[in-house]
C-alpha cells in the first residue's frame, strides 16, 4: 500500500519535474543569449574606441558615435525580442503542464500547495512578461543619444579650445609637485 501511494505521489510530481526542466533549458538559453551580447558589446566597443582613436576630425567622431549607438540600440532590442520569445515559449511549456497536472494534484491533500504555489508562479510569470521592457530600453537609449548629442555640442570650435588652454597650467602643477 505504502509503495502504490509513492508510485502515485510521483506520477503527480512529474508535471513538476518537468516545469524544472523547462527552467533549467529557459535559463540556459537566457543566460546564452546574455552572454552572446555581452561579448559582441564588448568587442564592438573596442572596435569602436579604435575606430574613434584614429578620427581626426570631432564631427566625424561624433557620427561615429551616434552611428555606434544606433548599432547597439538595434543589437539591444534583438536580443531583449529573442528573450522575450524564450520566455513566452517557458510561460506556454509551463502553462500547459500546470493545466494537465491541476485536476491531478488537487486530488493528493498534501499537494493542494503546490497547485497554489504553481498557480501563484503561472500568475508572476505572465505578470513579467507582459511588462514594457521595450518602451524602457527604448527610452534607455534615447536618453543615451540625447546626451551624445549634448556631448557634441561641446566639441565647437570655441569649446574645444576653451580645454586646451587649461591643459599647460596641469602640466605646470604637476611639474612644480614633483619638484
């Protein structure tokens, strides 16, 4: 008797295996994602810090910047479309595991829990991603562009010259401290 009711008590836990699964191999993809992207970041700003070092000209750096930012907007928005369709895929996996196993688990007094539990998780989940992650990282890099754009106006004629001529008297101090 003791061993047909673990039997039964574990053909009722699958669902609930399986929901770990579907974690395990959503977080895996997510955390590939993350890590493709930081990569790519990584190595695009350093192109761009090389690409900056060798322009001359402070108009054309900042085109370049603006290009560069644009170029990281749109790599941005890919990757949060693909873990937003990851994500929803897990909700869709998960969903469809809480709706077989509910009627299952209510029946085991011990388990009522856990159908509130998963039920209570199903609800956060869909809470998260229905969230406007991409008006946020929208807005993020607009702020982004607003203020390289600010940055350029700093690189006028009048601006730029204005930062030369403080650059002896640094020099200066630091010559007379080591003295």
């Amino acid at each position: 008797m003791y061993e047909d009711m673990m039997k039964d008590v574990q053909s009722k836990m699958k669902p609930v295996t399986d929901m770990a699964e579907i974690n395990k191999s959503t977080a895996e993809k997510l955390i590939s994602l993350q890590t493709e992207y930081m990569t790519d970041l990584f190595n695009s700003g350093l192109a761009q810090m090389k690409a900056l070092s060798e322009i001359k000209e402070p108009k054309a750096a900042i085109e370049l910047q603006v290009k560069y930012f644009k170029d990281l907007e749109a790599k941005l928005t890919n990757v949060a479309e693909k873990e937003i369709a990851t994500l929803t895929t897990a909700k869709e996996q998960l969903t469809d595991l809480v709706e077989q196993g509910v009627s299952d688990m209510s029946e085991v007094p011990a388990l009522a829990d856990v159908t509130k539990f998963m039920q209570t998780a199903q609800e956060k989940m869909s809470e998260l991603t229905d969230t406007p992650v991409m008006a946020e990282m929208t807005k993020f890099m607009q702020t982004a562009q607003g203020q390289m754009e600010e940055a350029a106006k700093a690189f006028t004629p009048e601006a730029a010259a204005a930062p030369a001529a403080k650059a002896p008297a640094k020099a200066t101090r630091k010559a007379a401290s080591t003295s």
